[in-house]
C-alpha cells in the first residue's frame, strides 16, 4: 500500500485577553471590550450612587426630626405637670356644685363644703361663702306698695323684695312663717302680718349672686290689727292725708328704709 505525502500541521492560535484571534481585527475586539467595560463601570457607579444617596438622605432625616421629638419629649412633662396642677389646685368653684349651680339646694352647698374642708383650707373657705346660709351683709329687703298715694276706697296692695347683693349664691328660709310686713304711722304700729297669720309656712330657697326675689302681694284693709281683733270687726285707721309706712323683714333680717304712702 502506498501511503500518501504526510500532511503538514500548522501551529494554531489561541485567542486570548491581550491576542485576541478572530475574523475581524483585533482593533475591533478591543473597542467592544471597551464598550462592555464602560457599561460595567456605568452600572457600578449608578448603584453605588443609588446606595450613597439612600445613606444620606437617611442620616439628614434624622437631624431633622430629632431636635422635634426631643422637644416634643421635653415638653410633655410640662403638660402633664400642669394637668396635675390643674386637678390638685382648688377649685374656683368650691368643688363644683356650688359655684356651677348657684340655684342648688342648701343641702348640696353644705355637703359640698363638707367634703371640700379635708381638702384644703382655700377650698373650705370658698365653700363657705357660696352656698351658705344668707347673711345680713349680703340680704337686701325692700318694702314695696302698688301707689304713693291712695283714694278713700283703694287698698293698699303691699309685698316685699329680697335681693341677694353678695357674689356668692347663700340659701335662706322665705317661707310665709319668716316673712313680716309692718304698717306704722310716727312711733306707732297700726298693721302687722303677724297678728292674725295661720299656716304658716317654711321654704328653703337659694338665692344666686345678684338675684331678687318678689312675694306676691296682699291688700291691707285699712284696718288696724291685734291678736285681739282676728275674728272680730277692726276699727279703720285715720285717713284724710295721712302718711304711712311699711316695713318689712325675714327672719333676723329686716329692711334698713320703708316705703311711704299717703291715705286719702
């Protein structure tokens, strides 16, 4: 057998980084490989940019809202010491009931100063005054006629006001068995409501500050009255010009002037 002429081997080359082998220059390759890189790099900078910036903002924020919350934080023991302050503090209102309802019943201005006294000596001392009994200092009685002057038939028509001229609400009693209306002409007593009254009542009222009160009124019939006299005819009194006065009071109270009026 006849072997044929041996065939030639020809080294062949390799492509690598710095050689690269392919159809094309290697001018080519090495533009490409420049393209890829940069976009790599690109794409590291943008994320590295991306995390910085997250960083950053992140700790400017806190700068920011710290000083507000510290503040916050700093003033809320404030707020709460005054809240406490607020509740301890006596109350302007003698414990509410009183002071809030200037028309409550004695009974709610007395337990009110009762539970105010353990309190404090400022609160027991307001309650006190707002709803206590009426003093004389603060009761203002004024005697009232319907006329000044009256014709030989007309009846004096005769009632009372009492006005509370203190600044605290007091209670006192106003019923009809507290209540004296007095007719008097120079040193002389002609009339009083006292000497024939049956049924008399009792009636706890609470008078708030700067508040009147009027009773109604009743006629008087010229007459001059006695214990003696109820079930009996009564002598009428002098009329022809003559002057009179009324007085009135309630209880220990009394009226400091009197209304004149004049009979005809």
């Amino acid at each position: 057998m006849r072997l044929g002429a041996p065939t030639s081997i020809y080294p062949v080359r390799m492509s690598s980084f710095r050689n690269p082998v392919g159809p094309q220059s290697s001018g080519v390759y090495w533009r490409r490989r420049a393209i890829v890189g940069g976009a790599i790099l690109l794409v590291v900078v943008v994320i590295v940019l991306i995390v910085v910036g997250r960083g950053g903002g992140a700790s400017s924020a806190a700068p920011t809202t710290s000083p507000s919350a510290t503040a916050r934080a700093k003033s809320s023991p404030s707020t709460s010491s005054a809240a406490a302050a607020a509740t301890d503090a006596p109350s302007s209102g003698a414990s509410g009931g009183a002071t809030g309802s200037p028309s409550d019943s004695a009974s709610t201005g007395t337990g009110s100063s009762g539970t105010s006294a353990g309190k404090g000596s400022g609160s027991a001392s307001k309650s006190s005054k707002d709803g206590a009994t009426c003093t004389k200092s603060q009761i203002q009685l004024t005697a009232i006629t319907d006329k000044t002057t009256y014709g030989p038939t007309e009846q004096p028509k005769i009632s009372m006001s009492i006005s509370n001229t203190g600044s605290n609400a007091c209670h006192m009693d106003l019923g009809s068995s507290q209540q004296v209306l007095t007719i008097t002409s120079g040193e002389e007593t002609y009339w009083t409501s006292k000497d024939c009254q049956t049924g008399g009542t009792n009636q706890d009222v609470t008078l708030k500050a700067g508040q009147t009160l009027t009773t109604p009124a009743i006629s008087w019939d010229r007459t001059r009255s006695s214990t003696t006299t109820c079930d009996t005819s009564r002598s009428s009194v002098t009329a022809g010009g003559a002057s009179y006065h009324l007085d009135v009071s309630v209880g220990n109270i009394a009226s400091t002037t009197s209304a004149q009026f004049v009979l005809s």
